[in-house]
C-alpha cells in the first residue's frame, strides 16, 4: 500500500510538471513572434538586367520614453558627435534597432522616408531594396544579417547648436496664394522644422530625442540631438531612374542595372494625371521659384477668383522645395516639397514629390536626357 500510494504521487507530479512545460512553451509560442521582427511576409522582388522589364513587387508596413536633459553648449556652426549611446538610452529596444536599421539605410542611398524609429511600409521598402542589393534574402523585415550588413561605426547622434542665423531666417508662411506670392522667400517656419529637415527626421522624432526642449523658446547656442543621417557621396551618373507607381517608389541605376537611389515618392491623385511611359529629364533648376497656376487648382476657392498666374519665391516651404526636375512633357516633374513627413502618404496633381533632401541627391546623379521610366 505505502509503495502503491508512492507510485501514485509520482505519477501525478509527473504529469503536473509535464502539463506546467507544454503551458510555457504554448505561451511562448504565442509571444515570440510579436518580440522578434515583426515580420510580415513579403511579395518577392524581381528585377532583370533590362530597364525595361524592371519591377519591384514591395508592399506594407514602439518604443519607450527616457528622460534626457538637452545640451547646452557654447554656439557654434554645424554638427557635433554626441556622447556614444545617448539614442540608446533615449529610444531603448526595438525602436533603437529600426532607427540604427533606418541610418545604415540612408548612409547607403536608400530612403526609409523621414527617419521615425518606427517600422512602416517605407523602411520595409528600403529594407527590401537594401537586402535585394546584397543578395540577401528578401524578407524586408529587420533580421541580424540584415543589421549586421547596415551597421556602422558612425555615431548615431549628432548636437545641432542652433545659431542666430538659424532663428533669423526664420518667417511665417502666408496662407494664401496670394500671400505667399508677396512674401520674399518660403523659408522654414520653425526651429523644429529646420532641424528636422536637415537630420532627415520626422519632427515627432527630433521631440522625442530632446524632451526638455520648449521648441518656441530656443536660445542662440542651445544644443539638440539629431540623427546623424548622411547620404554617401554621389556616385556615377544615373544610366535611368523608374518610378514604379503602385509602390509609390523612385529609384536610379547604373548602366548595370546597381541600384543608386531608392526614395519614397507622391504621385498623382488622379490615373489620368499619371504619365505611364518613358519621358527623359528635360531641365534640372535647384532652388526653383514656382509659378502658381490657377487653373491647375480648380478646388480652390482662390484659385477660382484670381484671374492670373503668381510667382511664388524660393525656399524650402516652396511648393515644388528646393529642386525642380523637369521632364519632357509639359507640367511634369519630378521635385521637392514643403512637407517631407508627408511623401508617399499623400498625393500630388501629377508630379513625383520627393523630400528635399532625397531630390537634392537625386539631381547630382542626373544629366539633362538622363532617362526615366514610369511604370504602374
């Protein structure tokens, strides 16, 4: 009897522990895909060595708060590294992976949008650009090879010392076309804007990087945390540049086919308004005025009133940016915009809208005929 009431006991503690581990490993199961990458699975790309048949199948798309007492430092101009590991400490987990991930992207030609920390549809483009590249496997999600092959020895974060030319050069933006015509340069509204632009960063991010700052409130000499983003230094010319519409997407080639460029891009609103074909780079013009046209804007109230066309000024708040890239048929182009967070999520009256920045690059890597293709 003792022995038989033993046996019993053993067999039931047996079976409890056996029932504890096959309930760890059901939750774990569970858990472990929403604490690894994210990953969503991906419609493969298939690109050829004819410019012709290119395409690129990509398609869609937390973080944890640090308190950190901004820099003040003496003024002075331009860029400083920050102290090693301070976005670690600001960002934290997976968000601190995808904003190094989104740096590694830009510092190769690869565009992940405004830099956000965040996984959306644009890094995940990027990524998959950037692994098609390095023959890697093609997941577009954040793997270790993948951040392996982006890491870099660059600091993640640079001190931006704002200055008094910066605040100088500030000035509203009139909220007409009117007024906008009348005003002597389209410059940028606010500190936030000026340094968001010029870390290729959404503005959320830059707040989130100096959380004791009072963006209305900045002194000359106050120092912020910027991400350390920075384009490589042009390569050779672009033998052709596709924009693929159905990804909203702009890339340049070589005469190989390597990819030189890859940047989000708005396209037209409308299908008529999008000119599927071969057009060719007609007039390339950096810090372009803009001619508003008012039967171009047909929904507009004002628009409809004014009886003749305006020039509105130069400056990173003009509606076309800081660069025009004219094509060859008449009202096409490829250009710049006053709201970069917005490219590729909203869309235009029929050009290709890419951030400043990304159309600044662009324009070193084209020669007037350089060949673009617009495929659906």
């Amino acid at each position: 009897m003792p022995i038989r009431h033993h046996n019993k006991t053993t067999l039931w503690r047996t079976r409890s522990f056996a029932a504890t581990i096959l309930f760890a490993a059901v939750v774990a199961w569970a858990v472990w895909p929403k604490q690894a990458e994210d990953a969503v699975d991906l419609r493969p790309v298939v690109r050829t060595n004819s410019p012709n048949t290119l395409r690129v199948e990509a398609s869609s798309n937390g973080a944890s708060d640090f308190e950190l007492k901004p820099v003040i430092r003496a003024a002075t101009n331009g860029f400083q590294s920050a102290a090693s590991g301070a976005s670690a400490s600001i960002l934290g987990g997976f968000a601190q992976r995808v904003f190094e991930a989104q740096l590694g992207l830009v510092r190769k030609g690869i565009s992940p949008g405004s830099i956000d920390a965040l996984m959306g549809s644009q890094t995940r483009a990027g990524l998959r650009a950037f692994q098609l590249k390095e023959n890697l496997p093609l997941t577009g999600a954040l793997n270790s090879a993948t951040e392996m092959a982006l890491t870099s020895s660059a600091p993640s974060l640079v001190t931006f010392t704002v200055s008094k030319e910066d605040l100088e050069r500030l000035c509203p933006l009139g909220t007409t076309w009117l007024a906008k015509s009348e005003q002597q340069r389209l410059d940028y509204e606010t500190i936030l804007e000026l340094i968001a632009e010029r870390g290729q960063s959404h503005p959320n991010l830059i707040r989130r990087l100096n959380p004791g700052i009072d963006w209305e409130n900045i002194a000359p000499g106050t120092s912020v945390y910027v991400p350390n983003a920075e384009l490589p230094p042009a390569p050779k010319k672009a033998a052709f540049v596709r924009i693929l519409l159905g990804d909203r997407v702009l890339e340049a080639f070589d005469d190989s086919t390597n990819l030189l460029a890859h940047f989000p891009c708005s396209i037209a609103q409308k299908m008529e308004k999008r000119p599927v074909g071969e057009l060719h780079v007609a007039v390339i013009a950096p810090n372009p005025n803009y001619t508003f046209n008012p039967e171009v804007f047909p929904e507009s109230p004002e628009a409809r009133e004014l009886d003749r066309k305006l020039i509105l000024q130069p400056g990173p708040n003009n509606p076309v940016g800081t660069v025009w890239i004219g094509l060859d048929r008449t009202g096409y182009g490829i250009h710049g915009t006053p709201r970069p967070e917005d490219v590729g999520r909203t869309e235009s009256h029929g050009c290709f809208r890419l951030a400043n920045w990304n159309a600044e690059y662009l324009m070193k890597l084209l020669n007037l005929g350089t060949p673009v293709f617009v495929e659906n």
